[in-house]
C-alpha cells in the first residue's frame, strides 16, 4: 500500500466525470488499498479516487471514531436509486478544499446499489453521517464538489482564494 498525493482545487481533474470500473479486479482492490491508507494519513472519513488523479468509479469511507477498530467500505459503480425528501445540513469540508468548512444541505437518507470488495452487488439504505459522506464522494464521481452546494458568494470566494494560492505557488 502506498500513500498518495491528493489534488485540490483548482485542479481541473476535479471536474471531470469518472469512468465506471469494468469489473473489481487486483487493480481495482490495489487502488483502493491506496485511497484509504491516504484517507487515513490525511485524515479524513472518505475518498474518491479521483481526488487521487484516478477518474475512476471507486470510493473509501471509513466513519470508525479514533481509537475505534477501523472498518473500511470499499465502493465501486455506485449508483443512488432512492433519496429521502427529507433533509438534514452537516458541516462539510473536503480533502480537495482544505481548511474551508461550510453547512451543506442533502437528503437525510438514501439507497444505494453497488459492487463490494468482492464484485459482488450490494445494496445498502444509508442514513446521518453515512448518508452525507457517501453523496460527497458520488458527487466526486460526477465531478461535483461540496461547494456547488453552498450559496455562490461564498463559492466565488472560496474559489478565487484557491486560484491566487496556486498563482502565487501556495505561498
Ligand atoms: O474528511 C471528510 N470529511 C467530511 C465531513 C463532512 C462531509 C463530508 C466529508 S468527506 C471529507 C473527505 C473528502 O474530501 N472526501 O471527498
Ligand atoms: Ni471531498
């Protein structure tokens, strides 16, 4: 396993669709090995693997607490099928944006199919912090970030300050 670099914005990758994985192979299970040894270094509660300059379907969450054993959910080819009409805001942040932290609204609960460690098809009705997590990371794949969710004042802000660290070689 090793740790990887993890691209922020304004990396144009970020915006790009990631591509479906054709079937969960060694290839497959090395790279998400990868993502959540980086998850876990950086730390964060979940990963895309785009975010690792792979566009592919692939996603890691882990929401064990410190000192709690670790339980890595390894994703590929998610797909939502049910969201509630209810809602519930978190205060999200991203590994790709790092020390910007802003509410973020979404359905409370959704359900979701998708190929486990395995390959094999998993569904799963998610709800509170999974729930939230697992939209950011299939936003990921979409080349969605928390921020297009945020009033766009803040948004502009936050991306300007981004595009002058880069102009000015992150300082
Ligand atoms: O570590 C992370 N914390 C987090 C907090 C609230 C909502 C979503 C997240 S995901 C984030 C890691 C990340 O950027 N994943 O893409
Ligand atoms: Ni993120």
């Amino acid at each position: 396993m090793s740790r990887r670099d993890i691209i922020t914005l304004p990396d144009p990758l970020l915006r790009q669709v990631s591509k479906p994985v054709a079937t969960v192979d060694a290839s497959v299970r090395r790279l998400w090995d990868d993502m959540v040894e980086t998850m876990y270094a950086a730390p964060g509660i979940g990963l895309a693997a785009v975010q690792v300059g792979e566009p592919r379907r692939l996603l890691v969450i882990d929401l064990a607490k410190e000192g709690e054993d670790k339980k890595p959910l390894f994703v590929a080819n998610p797909e939502i099928f049910w969201e509630s009409e209810q809602v519930s805001e978190y205060e999200e942040g991203c590994l790709s944006i790092p020390d910007f932290y802003e509410m973020v609204s979404r359905p409370s609960e959704v359900k979701l199919r998708f190929l486990d460690r395995q390959g094999a098809a998993q569904e799963l009705h998610a709800t509170g912090l999974l729930a939230t997590c697992l939209q950011h990371e299939i936003d990921h794949l979409n080349g969605i970030l928390f921020i297009d969710h945020i009033s766009r004042l803040k948004r502009e802000r936050v991306v300007k300050k981004f595009a002058k660290a880069q102009k000015l070689g992150k300082l």
